[in-house]
C-alpha cells in the first residue's frame, strides 16, 4: 500500500520568471513530490526562490510554464474562482509578511476563512478561540495587527492557517519572529497537528533546527532544486 501513495503537492518541469530588463527564473524547472502527511521543508538562501515556489503551490500565483497537481489535480488552467475554492478547500497559507486584515482583531483574522466557508458563526468563534488559545494569544484576542508585535502577528497568521483544517498548510518563515520558546511551541502544534489531523505541512525554514522534524527537505538555489533528502519515517 505504502508504495502506491500518490503525493499530494507534485510540480512537474515548473518554471516562473519575472522580467526586470532580464528574465530571472525565480523557479527554474523544479520538480518535487510531497506524500500526504508529511512535513517539508523547504531551505535556501535569500533570493533563492523559495517564496515563490511556494506561492506556485498555493495557487497564489501562475507559472509561465510547467505543471502543479495538488492530489493528482492539475491547477494550472484554474480560473481565479476555482482557484480560489480550490485554495479555501485544500490549502492553509501563512504569508512570510502574516497578510492579516489590518482593520479586525486577532479573533476576527482568525475566524474569516470559517465564515467564508459559510462556518457557523459560533462555531467559527468557538474555533478562532481555540486556536489562538493553541499559540498561546487568548490574552490579544482583541487586538488588531497594529497592535500586535511580530511575532504574535506571526502566530495570528498560523491560527488563522489552520482555520479551515486544510488538508495542506503552507507556511513561509512561519518561525521567523519568534522567540526560542514561542517557536517551540509553534513547531510542537505543527507536529501535533501533522499526527493528529494527519495534515500535511510544507515550511519555507532558515532555521535549521527545524530541519530535525522534517520528513523531507528540499534544498534550493538560484531557483534550482539542488537536493531532496527524504528521511524514513
Ligand atoms: N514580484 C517580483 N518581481 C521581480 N522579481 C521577483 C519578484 N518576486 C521575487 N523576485 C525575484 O525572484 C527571486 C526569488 O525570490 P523569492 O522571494 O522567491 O526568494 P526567497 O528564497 O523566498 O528569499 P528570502 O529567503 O529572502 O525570502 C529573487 O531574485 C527575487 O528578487
Ligand atoms: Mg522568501
């Protein structure tokens, strides 16, 4: 059984370049495979390209060439009303610059993608509470971003993520701003929630402690795929 799991992020031959002048491949024929319940990580340097698959894989952007299956699923000739329910149905997101409504809450951030999924508001909020208890703001529940710090704007972002119990979460730098501790806690809800839901995880890291938790990491340069290193589980 095992051996015929079909991954559930796949990339074939995928290619995006932006044109300033030149073209630069922020993406240069990149073809990775990520099994359902699994914890990637993604690491390179600055300017490596690493936000930018990662938005390929969200659906958040298009490439100019190549293909994206998201459970044997091709997205790549979505229109942006499928794509956009594709995304609501599939796939959590936290932006490497968190993305939150600057005019809700903590609490309101958290609870949107429930009630654009027509959650019930109670439930939506009975949710966003539990999550925002889970990294640890039920104290700034009523602040808006502004009036957060960094790195609890961060963990808005994360709560907000998993909103929607997303078969897949996406996150770039999701530990970036935060301290040794809060980052722990953030890494060991990750890892609760990959064994509990079973939901699979996709990090963009520069920390490479966290690399000790990932059952694959892909390693990129210059837009390049330079190694995959899968570990048994
Ligand atoms: N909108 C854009 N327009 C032009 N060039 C872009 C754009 N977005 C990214 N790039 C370029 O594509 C390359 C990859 O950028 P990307 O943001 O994916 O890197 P990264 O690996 O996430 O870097 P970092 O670790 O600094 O976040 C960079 O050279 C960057 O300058
Ligand atoms: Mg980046």
């Amino acid at each position: 059984m095992e051996n015929t799991k079909r991954p559930i992020l796949e990339t074939v031959n995928l290619n995006k370049a932006f044109y300033l002048g030149e073209a630069v491949y922020a993406v240069n024929n990149v073809n990775i495979q990520v099994m359902p319940g699994e914890i990637a990580i993604i690491v390179g340097p600055s300017g490596s390209g690493k936000s930018t698959l990662l938005s390929l894989l969200g659906g958040l952007d298009r490439p100019i060439s190549g293909d994206i299956l998201i459970n044997d699923k091709s997205i790549v000739k979505l229109n942006e009303d499928e794509l956009a329910l594709m995304r609501r149905k599939n796939i959590g997101y936290v932006f490497q610059f968190f993305n939150l409504i600057p005019h809700l809450s903590a609490l309101e951030n958290v609870e949107l993608p429930m009630s654009i999924s027509g959650m019930a508001r109670n439930e939506a909020r009975e949710r966003a509470r539990f999550l925002l208890d889970e990294v640890g703001l039920t104290p700034r529940s009523h602040h808006r971003p502004d009036q957060l710090s960094g790195g609890e704007q961060q963990r808005v972002a994360i709560a907000r993520s998993l909103a929607n119990k997303p078969a897949v979460v996406l996150a770039d730098e999701p530990t970036g701003n935060l301290d040794s501790k809060t980052r722990d806690m953030v890494i060991e809800l990750f890892c609760r929630f990959n064994e509990t839901e079973k939901q699979t995880f996709v990090l963009i890291t520069h920390d490479t402690s966290l690399t000790s938790y990932a059952h694959r990491v892909i390693s990129m340069m210059d837009g390049k795929i330079e190694d995959i290193e899968v570990r048994p589980r």
